[in-house]
C-alpha cells in the first residue's frame, strides 16, 4: 500500500512587519475563510513527499488543530499537503 500526497493551493491574508516579515493571519480554502489564531513556528523546510522549491514552513493553530502550511518564495504561493486515497487502497479497506 503506497501513501500519495497532493499539493493544495492556498489563497492567504498576511500582515507584513516594518522589517520585512510577514505572518499569515487567514487561510481560504474553498471558499471559506480559516482564522489562524496562532502562529507556533516558523522554519525553512521542504517535505520530501511534493515538488517545492525551498519552502518556509508554517505551523500554525486553526480552529484548535495545529496544520502546517508552506510558503514558496520563488512562484509566490501558499500550499498546505493532504495525503491522497488511491482506489486501490478504497478497495482493499471495504473488504477487511
């Protein structure tokens, strides 16, 4: 059984510092607004399991649940990952 992940872009609201930082405050992900009530870490990494290039990883706190979501500089976009059911995996979790 092999796990997929997939990359899910993201529409952000952010507040940029006076140096030049910023921290996300919002996520929209299909059409619905997520408040990020805190911001835990914030760190350059770039997970293994989808194309990136040179992220900076985000952990945050919404809704009560910590996620992680990535920041890519150089295409300027936000993506989260979400691992993906193959039909193969459907299949073989209906019959046990």
């Amino acid at each position: 059984m092999e796990t997929k992940y997939q990359r899910i872009p993201l529409a952000v609201d952010a507040l940029f510092m006076t140096d030049g930082s910023f921290k996300p405050k919002k996520i929209y992900y299909r059409d619905i607004a997520y408040e990020i009530t805190k911001v835990m870490q914030i760190r350059k990494y770039c997970p293994r399991v989808v194309r990136c290039i040179a992220p900076v990883e985000y952990t945050v706190v919404v809704d009560s649940q910590e996620k992680k979501i990535y920041y890519e500089q150089d295409t300027n976009t936000w993506f989260s990952i979400k691992e993906v059911i193959t039909e193969n995996e459907r299949k073989s979790d209906t019959t046990q």
